[in-house]
C-alpha cells in the first residue's frame, strides 16, 4: 500500500481519487508537489499524479499537508496546510495555515486561489476543512495548533460564497482537552488534529483527531445537536479507532457504502491509508466489523 499520511477521497467519473500529505516523509517529492493516485478498487492505484506543483517565489516552502478538494460552482478547490520557513529563526517564526488552491479538474494543476491564507495570518492553524452545503454561506473549520497554544482547538469561520474572504469573527468550537476520550500529549499538551464534516439526512458529525491513552493517535467525532454547522456540539464518549491511527474522512464508494479513510500507524514513514466501513446508528457512527 502506498506510504501517505491523511488520505482524501474523491469519487469521480466511476474511479477513486486519492490526495495525501506526501511531502517530507520520505517521498522523492520532498514537500514540494501535491500527489493525487487513481484507482478502480481501493486496493490497486495508479502511477502518482503531480496535481500541484510549487510556483516560484510561493510563500510556503515545506510540510504541504493534508489536501482536500471540493466540487464547487463548477470547480475544483483544494483546502491545504502550507509552512514557510523563510526568515524564520525559529519555531516561533514561522508561518502556517491553510490556503486555497483552485481547478478545473480534481487532477488539476492547481493553482492559488488568493495569495494568502484563509486562515489567521498571525496564527498557527493547520488542516482546514470546508463545509460548501450551507444555504447561508460557506464555512472553514481548522485547529489553532498546540504547538504554538498547548491547548489547541477546533475553529469555525464563516467565508463569504467565493471562498474568498473570512466573514466576521471566528468562533471555537471547542478544545483537545474537551474531548472526553483526550489525553495530554508530550509535556502535558493537547493536540487538535483533522476535522471533517460528513453530513447524512438526519445528523451533522464533525470527525477530529487527538491523543488518546498510551499516547496513541486515535479519532473521533462530535455530533451537532442542531443539525447546524454553528452547533452545539456533544462530543462522543469514546473514540472510533484508537489502534495509532486518524485524521479521516468519509466518503461513499462505488457500491454505495460508507468508508471511513485515515492513515495509520502514526509513525513516520510507515504511514499507510487504511479504509475501514462505517455507519450512521441513530446519532453516532460506528466502525462495521
């Protein structure tokens, strides 16, 4: 199976279109280019797709992660995590957030929607997710990282309908050391990782990503009461998977089921996209044996 970290499905034309954090994990590609790999069976996949490659001058130089594309107004866009390093003396320096990238195609080339991120400038925020089914308007949830904050949390902004702008202020949904199956991680740290909303006729589930015991990468979701993005949300009692493994998303497969999508182990290098079947049982999800 391919080595990837955070795998984003995209069914399209009869095939699975696979994304992926590739980057800086022992890929000849170094960070520097978006992957996309095509199969038939989520078992068989294709030669890599470049499907984003680095423009000169960009902003980012390293750690492209976690891409997700959406169908939109006729369009592609891909929400992904970018870190520049340039004129950084440290940690503290640098720059990381989520930006917008923009097709006509899911296999692109993508090309840089705004030259900024969609998230807060002056903060560190990573893995941004969309939600394009509002009437309202369109919404972007992502963490405000633990590196920078110790606690890190889930934030929801409003964009306006062009995915151009953020509208307002942004509203914390909740954080890591909320989740009642979170454990501190490191120096007594809690890590928000990997939202994604997976929306069904009668629930609204937010997935998200932390530590859980034995400092073991696990996931889980939280359910808006609502129905609503602006929730509130309950969060679930106990993880979904808890066996080194997260940062997913669902997607229906070709014969109309339900598959959960994370990577796992969560080590360096040995990182694997696993597909595992899931299901909506009154109000919560639960893996299928």
């Amino acid at each position: 199976m391919i080595h990837l970290r955070d795998p984003f499905i995209v069914v399209h034309n009869n095939h699975y279109i696979m994304y992926g954090t590739t980057g800086d994990y022992g890929t000849p590609f170094q960070g520097k280019n978006v992957l996309a790999y095509i199969s038939d069976d989520l078992i068989n996949w294709g030669t890599p797709i470049v499907v984003f490659q680095r423009p000169n001058n960009f902003w980012a130089d390293s750690h492209f992660w976690a891409p997700e594309v959406y169908a939109y107004h006729a369009r592609w866009y891909m929400a992904i995590t970018f870190t520049g390093w340039k004129g950084a003396n440290s940690y503290q320096d640098i720059k990381r957030g989520t930006q917008l990238l923009v097709s006509e195609s899911p296999l692109g080339p993508f090309m840089p929607y705004h030259n900024e991120t969609i998230t807060p400038f002056d903060k560190k925020c990573l893995d941004g997710t969309l939600y394009l089914n509002s009437p309202e308007s369109a919404y972007l949830i992502y963490c405000e990282e633990w590196q920078s904050i110790r606690d890190g949390t889930f934030v929801l902004q409003k964009l306006s309908s062009n995915l151009k702008d953020r509208i307002g202020e942004s509203t914390q949904i909740f954080s890591a050391s909320d989740i009642p199956w979170a454990k501190p991680y490191q120096n007594n740290d809690y890590v928000s990782d990997g939202p994604y909303i997976f929306e069904t006729e009668t629930n609204l589930f937010l997935l998200i990503s932390s530590y859980t015991k034995n400092q073991t990468y696990a996931i889980g979701f939280a359910r808006s009461i609502t129905k609503k993005i602006e929730g509130p949300w309950q969060l679930s009692e106990s993880p979904l998977y808890e066996l080194d493994g997260g940062h997913g998303m669902i997607f229906r497969s070709l014969k109309g089921n339900h598959i959960l999508a994370i990577h796992s182990p969560n080590t360096a290098k040995k990182e694997r996209p696993l597909f595992l079947p899931i299901r909506e049982k009154g109000q919560t999800l639960e893996l299928i044996n």
